[in-house]
C-alpha cells in the first residue's frame, strides 16, 4: 500500500504580521493535485493543523475544503491527530460521525486504541494508530501511573498500543514529539523546558513505520522507518533552506519498503539577503523570486535614509531588517572627542542620503559651527 505523511500544516499561521493562508491554500492544492494523478491509500496527518487552538474561521473553511475534497470527491481517507498547536477536544468534535465520511480524527486515548484498519492486496490489513499530543501530566492523570517527561509519556503510550497489535497486521504510528537528537527549527514551538521534552526512538521501534509530526525539517531518527515528513512550507526565515514537502510511503507484505520525499512549493519563499544596499537594489531587478518573504541584513556602515522603504520598492515583501554593517568598528566605549566628530559625520550622511549631494565647503561649515555651539551651551 502507499499513503502520503504530511504534518505542521498551522492553517491560519501569520508571520510578522503578514497572513500564510493564501500561501497555504495554493500547497494544499498541490497536495490534492499529486493524489489525482498518483492514487493512494491514506492521507496522514501527524499534528498541528491548525496553528492556534482556536483557529480563525478562514483557516477551518480551507481546511474544510480540503477535506470535502480528499474525502468526498477523491474517496481517500484521512488520518490525523492534534499537535501541540491544536486543540484536541475542538478537533475531535463529531469524530465518530466523520469516521463514516472518511475522516478519521484521532483526538482521545481511547480511539488510540482503535487503529483505522486499511486492506489493500499488496501489504494485507494495516492498522494506523494516533498518538493524539498530549502534556505529561495529562497522561499520568488519565492511566493513573508514575508519567513525569514526554519520554515517559510515550513509554507508556506505546507500551498501550503494542498490546493491541495482532501478527497478521502491519502497524504505522502517528506521534507529535520531539525525538531525542533530531533537527529543530526556530518556528517550532518547545514542548517543555529543561529537555523534558525530548523522546527516546527505541520506543517507536516495533512499528513499520512511524509518521512524526512537530520538526519542521524531514529527517529520520533512529531508524529509516522513523521520520518527520517536516512542515508543508516554510515558516522562519532559518528554514529557508530546507526542502518542504510530504513524504509518500509504500510498505509491503514485510512491512517497510521505501519512503520518498515529495517536494512541495509555497508561492513565496522564506529567504535571507545580506549585502550593501546599491548592491542589493541591483540585483533585485533581475531577481525573479523578488517578491518571496525576506530578511535583510544591510552591511553599509554609514546611516541610510529610509532603508525600508527602498527595500519594499524593488522587494514587496521585505519582512524583517536587520543592519549588522553599523556595528563593524563601533567601540563599546567612545571618548567625548570622538563623539564630537561622530556627529559632524552622521550629519554628512544623513545629508548625502536626503539631498543626494555633499555638504558644500560652506555648508560643513555652518553645520560644525552649529554643533560647537551646541556643544558650548550643553557644558555650560
């Protein structure tokens, strides 16, 4: 059988205040375009759907969508469970109802122990079980047993599904946690503090396969059975080189066979530029991806006028500047003589910026003549 893992979609997520979902809608629609033309057995969804518990309305009218079309129109089923963006008891409303349409959300301990149990003639029966995201102390209340970290948790919650396995099937996971040792990115939120929340892969090792939601980078840990497909698109600027996408499963009559990456592509990409301004300007005129979401370090070391606004004229989207280039040879400490010539400086660059020109030998004498006597009357 083949079934396509996906996770950390964060339907709704804003970033510096600009809106991901029309970015959001146009992935989505990619995923829907690879299961037409490449027919599959099951769509999973390892967590984080949604970007906040409570998400906007746009955010559930995509989602529903998406699913009225996966479910309804191309008759494939879906998997998924809440992640530690999304709010389980939300989620899970009419989840029993939904089963009937092929929707099938994971959301309670007890439907963990109720695997979706999909036959095809190629692997046999295949029983996906969700490990719906919950904190530590969420479980040790429910099961009532000695549950301090995420590792714990999982221990527990495994050693739960493993009972209920049968010879004859083979078994998939679907789990939102950070294995110990894999990659992370700055746009995932932590877990817990103080590595608490960090999860052993031995854990995980009786399944034949395990679809990981949370890091947003696609990798395995541990084992090739064992991966994050990542996050659907890009969502800090420290992912901007990290391949998205979905990662397409195939297991056999002996369990795990391949799992390939499917690239997907957001209409704007995650990218940093560093540079002189001029230089930067130049190039974003032949930049064919001008308008993808950017961060912008600037290496001048002289004061710019308006840095933005000339930015956001060649590139639209500039999201975030930074300009590293003003602290290259700035002392921590600055005598009072220093400052004083400092100031007749910053004037002539603030003045080349506004009017394009240089201060006239006249005109720098007026300033430095202004300045002392400021200078005279601030002593005094």
């Amino acid at each position: 059988m083949k079934f396509l893992h996906t996770s950390d979609w964060h339907l709704g997520r804003q970033f510096h205040n600009v809106s991901l979902l029309d970015d959001q809608k146009v992935v989505l629609e990619q995923i829907i375009d690879f299961m037409r033309s490449n027919p599959i057995d099951a769509l999973v969804v390892a967590g984080d759907i949604y970007d906040r518990s409570v998400p906007p309305t746009a955010a559930i009218e995509v989602m529903n969508h998406f699913v009225n079309v996966v479910c309804g129109e191309l008759h494939v089923p879906v998997i998924l469970i809440p992640g530690n963006h999304d709010g389980a008891q939300r989620l899970g409303f009419g989840a029993e109802q939904l089963k009937q349409a092929g929707l099938h959300i994971i959301a309670h301990f007890d439907d963990m122990l109720q695997p979706v149990v999909i036959h095809t003639e190629q692997a046999g029966d295949v029983a996906f079980y969700g490990m719906p995201y919950n904190d530590p102390e969420i479980v040790r209340h429910y099961y009532q047993q000695s549950v301090s970290t995420h590792d714990d948790a999982h221990q527990l919650l495994c050693e739960k599904i493993r009972e209920q396995f049968h010879p004859e099937q083979k078994h998939i996971l679907i789990s939102h946690c950070f294995v110990d040792g894999a990659m992370e990115s700055e746009s995932e939120r932590p877990l817990s503090i103080g590595g608490s929340d960090r999860v052993n892969h031995q854990h995980f090792v009786d399944f034949d396969y395990v679809a990981l939601g949370h890091l947003h980078q696609p990798q395995y840990k541990g084992e090739s059975y064992i991966r994050y497909s990542g996050s659907i698109m890009k969502y800090s600027f420290s992912e901007q080189h990290q391949k998205k996408g979905m990662t397409l499963v195939e297991i056999n009559q002996q369990g795990f066979h391949s799992a390939t990456h499917i690239d997907l592509h957001a209409p704007h990409q995650m990218r940093i530029l560093e540079g002189e301004l001029n230089t930067l300007l130049e190039c974003g005129k032949s930049d064919p991806k001008a308008d993808d979401y950017l961060l912008v370090r600037l290496m001048d070391q002289h004061a710019i006028l308006d840095p933005m606004e000339k930015l956001r004229a060649i590139y639209p989207n500039v999201l975030h500047l930074e300009k590293p280039g003003m602290l290259i040879g700035v002392e921590q400490e600055m005598g009072k003589a220093r400052l004083a010539r400092g100031e007749l400086d910053m004037f002539k660059d603030f003045f080349l910026e506004a009017q394009q020109s240089d201060l006239t030998p006249e005109q720098e004498a007026v300033v430095t003549q202004v300045i002392q006597t400021l200078t005279r009357h601030g002593e005094e």
